[in-house]
C-alpha cells in the first residue's frame, strides 16, 4: 500500500526529471497533493515543447538551414524535405533483446505505423490471411476491411484453433496487447508452425514489460518474423501525452529466419517507402527529451506498477460490487476495465455516462477526467467499443494514485454505477 507522502516523494522524482529537460529549470518544492502534481507535470510539458520550437527554429519541413542541427534530448535526427527520409538516433523505448537485431521506423501515431506496416506487406504478399484474437483494437480491425484487400480478416475465439491457413495461404498473426488475459495466454499456447509473420501491437505494454519478452521468445522458438508496432503517446512519457508518436520495430531473431521470402529486413524496406509515400513521418518535436535516463526507466516502472497494482483492487472490487454490469475486467494489460449498461450502450449513450460520471465525481473531489486515453495520473474514463461482439460500453482507466485514494475512487464509481443504472443505456 502507498502512502499519500510516498507518493508525493514519487512525483517529486518525476517532476525533477521533467524540469531537468528544462534549459533553466525552475526550483520546484516537492508538490502538496494530487492535483499539484497533475498540474505541474502538464506545465513543464508544456514548457519543454514551447522550448524545443525556440531552440530548433531552423529545422523546418524544408530543411533550408545548413547549420540546423534537430535534436530531443538524447534523440537526434537528420532529414530532408518533408522528413520523408526521416533517420533517427537516440534510445529504444524497449529493453534491448539478447541474441535479437532490431530496426526502429518512426512514424506520426500508432495507427500511422501499422496502417504502413499492412499496406508495405502488399509488396510482398499478392495475397494472404491475416489472424486476429477476439477483443483486437477495433480501429486496427477497420483499417484492414477497408484498405488491406489483400489480406483476409479470420478472427478466432477461444478456444483457439490451430493458427495455420488450412489451404496454405500465406499467413500473419496480428497479436494486441488489448485483448483479454484468457485470450492473450491461449495465444501463447498455440503453435506457430503455420505462421509466416506476427504483427504486435505492445502500445498496452510497459516497454521493459516481461510479457514482450514472452512474445518475442514465443516467435523465436517457431522462427517468426515480429514486428512492433506502438503508440508512444500512452505508457512512454510519464502519463503527460508529449507528443504524437509511433513506431514500428522490425526484429530479426537468432537464426534470421526466412519463410516464403518474406523477412523482417525486406518488410521494413517496403514499410520506410510507404511512410515516405504517405506522408507519415513522426515529427521530431515529438520526441519525450526525458527518455533514456536510468531515473526515467525507474520512474516508468515505478508508474506501471502503481497502475497495474490499482487496476487489479479495481478488478476485485467491480467484481464484488457489480456484478453482471461489469464487461471486462480482466485485460492482459491490466490498465483499464469496461462497464456496461443495465440496458445496452450505443456509442452516444456509453459517451454521455462517460462524461456524466466523470464530471460528478469530479465535482466531489475526485482526480478524475472524461478523457479518451491511459496511463494518466488521473482516472479518465470514455465509450468502448469492442468490435469483436459490437458493444459499447464505458471504460475507466486506472491511474498512478496513492492506494487509498484509489480505493475511494473506485467505490465512488460503482456507488454512481448502480446508482445512475435507471434512465442510461437504451433498451
């Protein structure tokens, strides 16, 4: 249990990092509650990025200025027009893979990553499936019934059958680390004999997280080419969403397998042309300057592990209090859970409740936000929509609190809950 001085003496650390980045940065005491510490955090971030413009003024789009030298903190870039030869140094938002290589492609957001990562593998693939577990980003799912034809969506339930194409078709595992803990281990369990790629989306993971290890340890024993794709606006920078940012990392195992021709080194060729073509290269102001440091892996840890220990006292209590108007409770990432309606949410009604919740214990005192992302120092809650079964229904995720406030926050959201059950949700 953390103690409301310990966790202030935590996100002094933090804060201390933040304001380091800082060309003068300023003598900040240790802050006196949490909305200090919200408050004071999304300042500096502020700063930092105001900074950043001012001190890079030469590094344009064009890059006319032969002397602009674009830099981030420990990050460093080179470019020319449009940044669509985009080439950086700097840090691996991952722990480094014994016995792996690995290629970084940065992009504009997560979803510009994987939207070019799927239309490079046509260059590759005339045609092929592409496998996806129950409770996959419903975003990600869109984008390839729309715009990857070559590639045919197969979802599979649990339990899960053998992940081979049964008439040899070439085929891809798109594996998220949103789906449900259930699902994500029966994944792990299946063999991937059949399996020519695994696409995996970490963006729910901790970077350092054991899990991406056991994925990736998983892929080498059956000689799968992985890719990582990521959004690093959520678990990467210290809960204050600096900056829109992707990333889709090729890894080549120990035997540097080849199956059907189809290579991380080839892939991540054809994806830097398809970032160049579309447009979406990630912009250097985007980069967290704080990254990289042993204190920011400290803090990042320290962080996930607060989320993860309140997400699962939040898991118990929904389950007890709740009942059948919780949906799921039980994400392999640990970091939210979704409520459902007595009657069932459209996309409008599980917004409106997301709001409506959020504003009340707002009012009551609460760190709490209508927000639509994870990872804050504040519970943001907003509609889900699980494209899988096609509900709607309201997500809370879990933030960085002192435990005993948590646990008084979360009471407070089944309390309004139950209480606000008659005249939401539509019939």
């Amino acid at each position: 249990m953390e103690t409301i001085e310990a966790y202030l003496g935590r996100k002094h650390e933090e804060i201390r990092l933040l304001n380091g980045c800082l060309r003068n940065p300023a003598d900040l005491p240790c802050p006196r509650s949490v909305d200090e510490v919200i408050e004071t955090k999304f300042r500096l971030t502020a700063a930092l990025r105001a900074e950043h413009e001012l001190q890079d003024w030469k590094a344009t789009e064009t890059s006319w200025s032969a002397t602009a030298c674009p830099a981030s903190g420990p990050f460093t870039f080179s470019y020319d027009y449009q940044r669509a030869d985009l080439r950086v140094s700097g840090p691996s938002f991952y722990e480094p893979g014994r016995g792996c290589t690995s290629e970084a492609i940065y992009t504009a957001s997560g979803m510009a990553a994987i939207s070019a990562l799927l239309l490079a593998s046509a260059r590759l693939l005339a045609k092929g499936d592409i496998v996806v577990l129950s409770g996959s980003y419903g975003e990600t799912l869109e984008l390839i019934e729309r715009f990857v034809p070559h590639l045919r969506l197969v979802t599979l339930r649990l339990p899960l059958a053998d992940a081979s194409a049964p008439d040899g078709s070439p085929r891809i595992l798109l594996l998220d680390s949103c789906i449900s803990a259930g699902t994500f281990e029966a994944a792990l369990r299946c063999d991937g004999e059949g399996l020519d790629l695994l696409i995996f989306d970490t963006t729910c993971f901790a970077g350092r997280s054991g899990r991406i290890r056991r994925v990736l340890r998983w892929a080498r024993r059956y000689q799968i080419p992985v890719v990582m794709v990521r959004s690093h606006t959520k678990l990467d920078s210290l809960g204050v969403e600096y900056g829109r940012l992707g990333s889709a990392v090729f890894v080549a195992g120990r035997e540097g397998a080849e199956v059907r021709g189809l290579t991380a080194e080839r892939l991540a060729a054809e994806t830097r042309d398809a970032v160049r073509l579309l447009g979406g290269a990630a912009l250097p102001a985007h980069f967290p300057p704080f990254v990289g440091s042993p204190a920011y892996w400290a803090s990042t840890k320290r962080r996930v592990a607060a989320i993860l220990r309140n997400g699962r006292s939040a898991a118990r209590l929904f389950a007890r209090e709740l009942g059948s108007l919780s949906a799921e409770l039980h994400f392999t990432h640990g970091l939210y859970v979704t409520l459902r309606g007595k009657h069932a949410f459209d996309e409008a009604g599980a917004r409106q409740v997301a709001e409506a919740m959020s504003r009340d214990l707002r009012g009551e005192g609460y760190p709490i936000r209508h927000a639509g992302s994870f990872g804050f120092d504040f519970a943001a809650t907003e509609w889900f929509h699980n494209a899988t079964t096609d509900e709607y229904s309201v997500r809370v995720a879990v933030p960085d609190l002192p435990t005993e406030l948590w646990n008084e926050l979360a009471a407070a959201i089944a309390r309004w809950w139950v209480t606000h059950q008659v005249g939401f949700g539509r019939a």
